[in-house]
C-alpha cells in the first residue's frame, strides 16, 4: 500500500527548504550571498530546522526504495536511480547552477559583465569555492545516488529475506517507543568521533561524516518500513510522547550551546542532544503525519510531481531576485516576503508553463514518462 503520508512529508519538508534557503540570506551564517543587515534572532528557527529537515528526507528516501525494489530488479533499480538523480544534477550543473555562482561572483566584486560574457567560457573554470564549476543546492542528488547504489546488495536480500534475524530484531525494537532511540547509537558515535575530523563540505570526496551520518539515516528508513505497519503504529500511537521528548531535547541542545564553553565535555554532551533531538522531530512528523496525511489527493498528486523541479529551480529564481534585493532599505518582512513569494511564483510558473507541458524536457527535471493525475495506489 501506498503511505500517502511519505508523500505528503516530501512535499512540505521540500517547501520548507525554500523557507530554509530564504533565512539563509538573512541569518549570520555562511552563504554565498548576504543582506545588508542580518538577524541573530533567526538564528534559533533556522537551528531548530536545522536538525531534521535533512535527515528525515534520506530517511524518506530509504523509505522509498524499499517500494521501488519491489518492482524493479538491482539492475533496473540501479538504471531509474541514475536517469532520475545523474541526469538532472548534470543538467542543473550546466544550466541552473550556474547563475547562482554568477549572482555571487558580481555581487562581491569578482566579476564583471553580463550573464552570457560568464557563461559558458567562465562559467565551468576550476572548481567553486576557488573556480566556478558546483552543483551548490543539488548536492544532495549525488549523495543520494552514492547511497542507493551502494545499498542495492544489502536491499536485495533484505527484500528476499525479510523474515531475517535483523527484521525480526527491528521489529521487535519499534514495538516500544523508547526502544526507538537505540537508532541513535551509531549516530552519535559518527557525530563525536568523525565530525571533529570532517566537518560537512557537500563535495562528496572526502566528506566522511555527511557519507557516514546520512547513509546511517537512509539504511533505517529501509529497514523501518521493511517492519510495516509495526513501525507506523508505534509512531502514530506514541507521537505526543515524541513530540515532548522533541522539545525537551531541543531546549536541553540550545540550551548548553548558549549557556556552555566550549570543551570536550560540552562536545559529548551537544553531539547527544543533537542526535536525540532530530531523531525525537522525525518520529514526531512521522506520527503526525500517520495520523493525519495519510490519504490522498488532487493537491498531494500535482504537488508530489512538481517537487522535484521546484527543488532544483527554487535557488536560482531567489538567488536572482535576492541579489536585486540585497542592498535595499527595507526591514526584513518586506524583503523576506518578496522573495518567498517570488520563489514560489516564479519555480511553478517555469514548472506549470515550461516543464510540464513539454515532455521532453522531463528527463533533465526527475519526472517520470508519464505526469498522473489521479493519486497512485501502490510506490514508485
């Protein structure tokens, strides 16, 4: 069966990327243009986002091969993993990135001239931050496509054998809502051991603690709904409970950072909090969503086909229009306004307009041979 509330999931943990992404043009943190004023009040929404907005879509995504193996064999799964993931970050490479890194090159002074006098003969020069040449937002399509193809072994025979002693093991573990936190052991031991070592880059090679952290996260999402319904049951029946614990652990986690030096013992300590935090939000949205999203519709269908393209377009259009606003007077509501409803307005328009009713442009966006209008009954 279909869990519509995956779908659903996906939809609004994308589109709160584009919220994300937008804060990040007004919070002090690194990016790769910024306002002329920032907010340090942002800080603790964009912190609390932060945390489980990326792990929950690769547990998502391991939710999701689990239903695509069901149909495909490793080597077809293999072949749509590289048409819907390796096609559109190669396009989006040499054609929707690129303005992003041109917007960033004129507005702090290392380039000048027009769109077309940097693209293509500057456009492909060395690779960013040094040259010009990144897949910025779209990183997470090669992450994604290393972990499918790695996995599709261990998927293939935990598909063949799922009555296994891990199966049975996990299982038994979700069974009992605390139990649930056992997931966490691996995770903060990368979190303390590797990410001091590692710290996140998103260029792939050599980006050891984001391969080891988030290939922990898609594997659990494979084996949790390898269990069915044991798992959705736990979650939804549980969900205040983590909801709570979500809280109290986000509190406890903004709390030492504030309040706390650091040390080796506020790392310890933090690098828990951390884990047990996001681990607590994602059971939550889990068990919401369980609860209350998972049914279908005409919205969930047409959204669920638009979010692909929109998660590729969304950074340029508020790029471009961020860089027109950047320099301007106005407050934050004002600017942040314009460019949530310009990103929006301007990714479906280019979506509703261009890419939908062109076919064969689908390939390069991740869509599918054929758009549904009605809502699916079984995963792809």
């Amino acid at each position: 069966m279909r869990r519509y509330d995956l779908d659903w999931l996906r939809v609004i943990v994308f589109g709160l990327l584009i919220f994300y992404h937008v804060g990040m043009f007004f919070v002090p943190w690194d990016f790769h243009i910024k306002n002329n004023v920032t907010y340090h009040w942002l800080v603790y929404p964009m912190a609390f986002i932060n945390q489980w907005r990326l792990p929950i879509l690769f547990v998502i995504s391991g939710m999701g091969t689990y239903y695509a193996l069901s149909k495909r064999t490793g080597r077809q799964f293999a072949w749509e993993r590289i048409k819907r993931l390796f096609i559109p970050l190669v396009f989006g490479m040499l054609l929707i990135v690129p303005p992003q890194v041109y917007i960033e090159r004129i507005a702090k002074g290392q380039f000048h001239g027009n769109y077309f006098s940097y693209w293509p003969s500057e456009a492909f020069q060395g690779i960013y931050p040094e040259g010009n040449l990144s897949w910025h937002h779209l990183w997470f399509l090669p992450y994604l496509l290393l972990f499918s193809l790695v996995l599709i072994p261990a998927f293939l025979y935990l598909r063949k054998h799922d009555n296994n002693r891990l199966i049975r093991w996990v299982k038994k573990l979700v069974s009992k809502p605390l139990s649930l936190y056992l997931f966490i052991i691996p995770l903060y031991l990368i979190e303390s051991l590797v990410e001091p070592f590692f710290p996140v880059t998103h260029a792939l090679i050599g980006d050891w603690f984001a391969i080891a952290n988030y290939i922990f996260l898609f594997f659990y999402g494979f084996l949790l709904i390898s269990v069915k319904e044991t798992f959705w049951k736990t979650v939804e029946t549980n969900r205040r409970l983590f909801l709570y614990l979500g809280l109290i652990g986000f509190a406890l986690w903004l709390s030492e950072i504030i309040i706390f030096e650091d040390s080796i013992w506020r790392h310890f300590t933090e690098a828990f909090l951390k884990e047990f935090n996001l681990w607590s939000w994602i059971l939550t949205l889990f068990g919401y969503a369980s609860r209350y999203l998972n049914k279908p519709s005409k919205t969930l269908s047409y959204a669920n086909q638009a979010v692909y393209p929109f998660y590729i377009l969304h950074q340029s259009v508020m790029l471009i229009i961020a860089y027109y606003l950047m320099d301007l007077s106005w407050g934050f509501l004002p600017k942040s306004g314009v460019m949530i409803v310009v990103t929006f307005g301007g990714s479906w328009l280019i979506y509703e307009f261009f890419i939908r009713r062109i076919h064969l442009i689908w390939p390069l966006f991740g869509l599918k041979k054929k758009l549904k209008v009605q809502p699916q009954t079984t995963n792809q």
